[in-house]
C-alpha cells in the first residue's frame, strides 16, 4: 500500500472537504486529529468518507 506525504495529504482532504478544509484554523493538532475532526463536523457521501478514513490511515504513519 502506498503511503502518502503530509502535503499529499493535505490537498486529498481539500478535495473531499473544499474550502472548510483550505479555511480551517491551522493547529497544533496532528493531522489524523484534524481529519478526524472534519469528517465529524463534515456530512460526507459514503465513498468520500471512505477516502477521508484512508487519509486518516495515511496521517496516522506520519505521527
């Protein structure tokens, strides 16, 4: 499986969540923290929260 970089990541997430994502008060937080934060304030389609879990996945290796 093909893991990702945090700027590859980054712009995947923009894609599912758009401007909230691009928009969103930068943190501290590490990134799988702010994804998962996303997809809870975020209602997404089934195959988007499907793609934003990987990129959690993904984030979770760069810890």
């Amino acid at each position: 499986m093909k893991r990702m970089t945090s700027k590859q990541i980054e712009v995947e997430a923009g894609r599912i969540f758009g401007a909230s994502w691009k928009k969103r008060e930068k943190s501290d937080e590490s990134l799988s923290k702010q994804l998962q934060k996303a997809i809870d304030e975020a209602d997404l389609p089934k195959q988007k929260l499907e793609m934003a879990k990987y990129l959690i996945e993904c984030a979770g290796d760069l810890d």
